[in-house]
C-alpha cells in the first residue's frame, strides 16, 4: 500500500489521519541506509544518561507528548518562529527538558550517515533506549521509518496533550481520538513510575478541589499533608515532587501500588480508580511482569500514532528547525 492510499483509508476510517497506527515503520528500516543509526542513538544516549539520571523520565515525557500531537513526527523538537508559536512554548511543554541532548544524539548520526535518520525516529529510540539503560536491555520494540512533520503550533499541543486535571471520560476521549483504549490508558500512564510532578499540575487537589478552598477527599490524607509542606499555596509554579514516591529514578511497576494507596499525585493518577475496568486493569499490572509485558506493547502502539512515511514529511539536518 503507497503512503496516500493508506492516509485516505485512515480518513475514511478514522476521519482524521492522526489515529491511524503503524504506516510504513518497520524492524531495522535503517539497515541498507545507516545500518549503525541505532547503535549510534544507543551508545550516546547512554553516555548521557550515566551522567544525568533524570533524562529517562524526560524522553519518555517528551517522546509522549509528540506523538499525541500531529503523531510521533518529531513535530515537538521545533523551536518557534516570528510567524509562528511552536508546540515547546505550550504550557504542557515548558516543562519538557532534554532537547539539546536529542540534538546531540541527531548530531552523531549526522556525521555518519547525513540527511538519513528522522528526528522522530531519533527521539523514539532514545526514549526506549534511556529508560532502558538500567536494564541492559531493550524494554520494547522500536520500529523505524517515521519521517519529520513541518508544522509545529502551540494551539494543537494545549488541544492534544491529556491534562493532569483531567477525569476519567476526558482521559479516555482523549485516547480514543489518538486510537488508544483505556487499556492503553491505564498501561501508558505507569510511565508516571519516574519523573516529577510541578505543584501547578496538582496543587487546586490541596487547595481548592472545587473552589471552595477544600482538599480533594479522594487523596490519601497523609499523602496530602506531606504534599503541602512542598507546595504551599497554589501560585507555586516551580517546586517539583516525584511523581511515584520514594521510587522516581525507578522504572517499575510501583506507580500502580502508589495509585491504589490513593496516592496518584494527579488528578489523571486518581481518574483510574474512577471506573470498574480501569480499576481492574490498575490490580492486574500490580504484577511486574505483566507491566513489562504491557507497556512494551503499549508503547509500540502509541510510536505508531499517526506517522509520517513514505515521501511525506522530511528528514530534518537539524531538530529544532525546518529544512
């Protein structure tokens, strides 16, 4: 199937191209063109996690927030212009980190095959690869081919990106539109095992639940105390905490233990416990293989969110910035 003919069965079918999964990406699409891309992403993604901890939980974040913008099109990477406000100056977005590392690691691939890897596919590698780093082994399947979108708008991210104050049927409409289920939901948000929290994300749960400058009764009442020693008042736009505690350098199953203690620190965290079927999913992924399982698979389904293949798209020299 040619790229268009599949774009317009993802019209038909979807109505909109974004939901559409999988396109032309494929195991070692590099292989005849770059066949050191990945090992090259790979050992300088590692070289960079070593001396920063934190950039798993980054690239996982960052790598989220592309593909449920425009899909995974790298579209997130672009700076913003005099004509036009990119997706990085969206509120969801000044909180990403990590973007001069993904230009490095496009960087070193330049220098041995240019104007041949994707920032796309760059940025999905190095997410598996960073959070994969503790391992020593791949925790899921990367397929490559994904080529770089040209338009990046600040509109589409504050539309797109699921809100950590968001309910149950938002969360879920919101995965929905992507193609995901809500088993999707449940697995892809056990990517809140590490990383932090800023307290603006989280801070009306303490404060003004629902603007009556009351705490919401579903948090864990101890957890709530502790909280507001860290954030004080609902201004605070700078104080961070980690988002599974006591566990936020750690990629395990451990979120779901957190979560049933009703200590989600979002309100997206506690949106799981809201419904029968999420909750069920929530007790099945207590076990840690089964996460493992699941996530991997997840993640293979949400890199594949409406890519850009084929002739469509570029393949950017430099990540921030349009050929």
């Amino acid at each position: 199937m040619t790229n268009q003919a599949f774009i317009l069965l993802c019209i038909v079918v979807f109505g909109v191209v974004g939901t559409c999964h999988g396109g032309s990406l494929r195991k070692g699409y590099y292989k005849d063109t770059c066949p050191d891309a990945e090992e090259i992403i790979k050992k300088a993604t590692e070289k960079h996690v070593a001396n920063d901890p934190t950039l798993p939980a980054r690239f996982l974040r960052m790598h989220f927030h592309d593909c449920f913008v425009r899909g995974c099109d790298g579209s997130v990477l672009l700076n913003s212009t005099t004509n036009n406000t990119a997706e990085k100056d969206a509120i969801p977005n000044l909180t990403l980190a990590g973007f001069d590392v993904i230009d490095d690691l496009k960087a070193e691939v330049e220098k041995k095959c240019p104007n041949v890897v994707s920032c796309a596919d760059v940025l999905a590698l190095a997410a598996r690869d960073a959070v994969s780093f503790k391992f020593q082994t791949p925790l899921w399947e990367v397929l490559t081919g994904r080529r770089d979108g040209r338009i990046s708008r600040i509109s589409e991210a504050l539309a797109n990106i699921p809100s950590p104050l968001s309910n149950f049927t938002a969360l879920v409409r919101n995965f929905t539109s992507k193609g995901l289920n809500v088993h999707d939901l449940v697995v892809l948000s056990g990517g809140h095992t590490i990383g932090v929290g800023h307290c603006n994300t989280f801070s009306s749960r303490l404060y003004n639940y629902t603007g009556r400058s009351d705490q919401d009764p579903s948090l864990n009442p101890t957890y709530a105390s502790f909280l507001k020693t860290q954030c004080e008042n609902l201004s605070d736009n700078t104080t961070f905490v980690p988002m599974d505690p006591g566990s936020a350098l750690t990629f395990d199953n451990n979120y779901y233990v957190t979560v049933k203690q009703n200590k989600g620190l979002f309100q997206s965290d506690a949106a799981l416990l809201a419904n029968k079927g999420s909750r069920k999913i929530v007790d099945e992924l207590l076990d840690s293989k089964k996460f493992f399982t699941e996530f991997a698979q997840a993640m293979k389904r949400m890199g594949a969110i409406g890519v850009v293949t084929g002739n469509e798209g570029e393949i950017r020299k430099k990540c921030f910035v349009v050929n």
